[in-house]
C-alpha cells in the first residue's frame, strides 16, 4: 500500500473530521445523562426503566465491534464511518419523535449502533494517513478528544431541552451528525492514494479466517487483556456509579461529586498526550507500562476502600485521577493490535480488542447493582457506606483475572517475535519487547 507524503496536512484533515464524528457519536450516546427526569416523565417509567437505556446501549457497543471491524476491513471506513453518521440521524430524530417506551429504547439500540460505527474507523484512517511513529500518539490524542463530546452534551442539552422542548432538541442534535456525514463524504479518504478501499467479500470462510488470524496472534489477545483490564474502573465511575459511590458510600455533598468526576474526566484528557508519547519513544515497553498503571489503580482503591470511615475529600482527589489514567491506558490494547497484524484486518483485530474494556465494564456495572441489592436489607434502596465498599471490592476479581491473561499473553507475544522475526527479537534483546 503507498503512502505518499503521510505527513502532509491532508492527513490531519482527514483524522480532524473523522475525530469530529466521532466526538458527535459519544455526544448522542452521553445526551440521555442529563435528559433522565425528563424522559422519566415522558415515557412515564421507572428508574430501572430509565437505566435500561444506558445498560442497552453499552451491551449493543460492545456485542457491534467484531462485526464493525469486519465491515470496515471489507468496505473501507469511509463507508462505515459515514453509514455510522446517517444511522445516528435516523436515531436521534426517531428518539426525539418518541412517546412510547418501547420506541424509544428501539431508537436508543440504534443510536448504539451507530456509536458502534464509528471508532474502530477513526483508528484504521489513523494507521493508514500517519506515519507509524506518530500512530500512537495521534491515537492517544483521538480517545480523550472524542471524550469531550460528553462534556459538550451536558449544558447545551440542558439548554435546549429547557427552551425548544424534547422533540426538537433531539431533532437539532440528529443534525449535528448530518453535517458530519456530509462532511465524511467530501474530505475523508481511505487511504492517501485511494477514496475508497475494498477488502474480500465477507463470506463465511472470510470472516473465520480474518477473526481466526487476528484472535490467535498473542499481540492481539494482549491487547484485548489490556483493554479489558484498564479500562472498566474509569468507564464504571462515569457511566453510572460514580456519583452514588462518592454521595452514599462516601458522604461527599452533590456538588463535590460532580467536581470529583468533572477531575477524572480532565485526568483522561491530560494522559492521553503523555501516555501517546511514552508509547510512540519506548514501544518495548507497553506491557510494563500498562502493569504499572494497573497496580497504581488498584492500590488507590485499596486506600480509599479500607480508609477507617469515610476517605478525605484529598483522597478521592487522587483516586479519581489515577483512575481516570486507566481510560486513555486502554488505548495501549489498539497500539498491540496494530503492531501485530496487517491493515487489512486491522479493523477485525480492533473490534476484538475494543470488546474487552467494554464487556469488563458491563459486568462490573451489573455486578455493584446485584452486591449493593444483596447487602441491603429489604427492597431498600438507601444503600450504606459498607454496600458500596464490598460492592466495588468486585473491581478485584477483575483485575486479578486480566493480570494474570497480560502476563500471560506478553509472554507469549515474546516467544511469537523470537519466532517469526529473530533478527528484530535479537536487536532488542534484554529489553522489555510489548
């Protein structure tokens, strides 16, 4: 495949409107966070209703990726990305045109659909415009600066849901992604050579043989490890039971709370630059980094969780940041997939690594709900101090479990390089070499 000038502002253009859609997917999946009293009248259901609709769409997420991946490695990722957008549309219109639970949870489905669409596009323009040196940080930059679509859709949705109403405020926002379709359309490129890139037709035999070779490579299972093991305690908080943990478990005010988890969001933009940079200068050493960081997590719950009492408000201050480093940490997971497979699965091999991460945090989210209901007497759901801390004492069973496979599966990255490239393997020799 040529790259001819992969430095060139063309590339930046490209990745500025492919990061641009998808900072508007992570916006139309966060606009329900603060339109929940709102659609609780609507639709007249219940909080268990309500939180159905993020359960949903995060179990939607992270059952599209293989499948996305293998669309992408077939159609290229202008073609998915922007079919991504037009589903986003359809979604929100069809959403804010609802007045029936059960339509509106059919368009949330798609709107996690669409969601879905997207990333693993944005990483495949990535490692076909740059140059491979920059891949890793430009990655590291696209997840924090997607990430920010959730900050922008707290007060401008806010605020048209104040003035303009339900209907129109979701209408308004499918817009947004309109304009980012059209925009697909016209700048982006699959490749600097090419608009548009085809892979082979997605038969039966094709799709065993794309996901079997992307699955048994030990970088691509390292990489899903990663992600699964970082990712869950950052993605836990900010989802779901951050604010519960910080209000019920640890007696912090309403509005201390918001500024802890205001703090991890802007912990996650900040270490995504510096964590590109140690990935893109010491490429041998992505496993020990991503070890280091685990174990720095765990040992900051282990502080806040048996602190006699509530833990200070100084505490939670570092708790947050550290945790939230775990959010651009999993990013390391894609840089495994992308060293250890060709471009033409890569979007295969991406779709398995991003399942990780998310399946961890599904079942950590499902699990806090059933411990904190089984330590709580009755149908109470006044939960204390001492059911948040042994509920999220189950962040273990998952850090222990994904160690143990990033152990492992680094191990068995070293015995594939020595392997299949001995003269690379002797060249860094001694060094630390995922």
């Amino acid at each position: 495949m040529a790259h001819p000038d992969r430095n060139s502002p063309g590339a930046f253009l490209v990745w500025g409107v492919a990061v641009s859609a998808y900072l508007l997917a992570v916006f139309h999946r966060s606009s329900l966070a603060v339109a929940g009293l709102a659609a609780s009248e609507r639709f007249d259901i219940s909080a268990s209703q309500l939180a159905t609709f993020t359960m949903l769409q995060l179990l939607v997420y992270a059952g599209m990726q293989v499948p996305v991946g293998l669309l992408v490695d077939r159609f290229g990722p202008r073609a998915v990305m922007l079919a991504g957008s037009l589903v986003l549309v359809l979604a929100q219109t069809g959403f804010g045109f609802s007045n029936s639970y059960e339509l509106a949870v059919l368009a949330r489905v798609f709107v996690g659909i669409g969601d879905a669409l997207t990333f693993v596009c944005v990483l495949r323009l990535i490692n076909a415009w740059f140059a491979p040196r920059q891949i890793p940080l430009i990655t590291q930059i696209t997840g924090p600066v997607g990430q920010i679509g959730a900050i922008v859709a707290a007060a401008p949705m806010t605020y048209a849901l104040g003035t303009l109403g339900w209907t129109r405020s979701y209408v308004l926002a499918a817009a947004m992604s309109l304009v980012a379709a059209i925009a697909v359309l016209l700048a982006v490129r699959d490749e600097p050579s090419r608009r548009t890139v085809r892979g082979p037709a997605l038969s039966w035999t094709n799709i065993k043989s794309s996901l079997g070779a992307s699955w048994s490579h030990p970088g691509t299972r390292l990489g899903f490890w990663i992600h699964f093991t970082t990712q869950f305690s950052t993605t836990t908080l900010g989802l779901l039971w951050g604010f519960p943990f910080f209000v019920r478990g640890e007696n912090t005010s309403e509005a201390f709370a918001n500024v802890l988890l205001t703090v991890m969001v802007i912990a996650v933009i900040a270490a995504g630059p510096v964590l590109g940079w140690f990935v893109a200068t010491y490429q041998w050493h992505r496993s020990t980094l991503v070890l280091a960081l685990v174990w720095s997590i765990m040992l900051t719950w282990t502080v806040v969780l048996l602190w006699p009492g509530d833990a200070p408000g100084w505490m939670l201050v570092i708790l947050v940041i550290v945790a939230g480093v775990g959010g651009p940490a999993s990013m390391i997971g894609f840089d495994l997939g992308r060293t250890s497979n060709p471009i033409e699965r890569l979007g295969s091999a991406t779709g398995i690594i991003n399942q990780g991460g998310f399946v961890a945090s599904l079942v950590l989210v499902v699990m806090i709900g059933i411990i904190l209901d089984a330590a709580t007497p009755g149908s109470s759901a006044a939960y204390t101090p001492e059911a948040f801390k042994l509920a999220m004492s189950f962040q273990y069973v998952l850090w222990t479990l994904g160690l143990v496979q990033i152990w492992r599966y680094r191990r068995k990255a070293r015995a594939r390089l020595r392997r299949d490239d001995p003269d690379e393997w002797g060249r860094i020799s001694g060094r630390e070499i995922s």
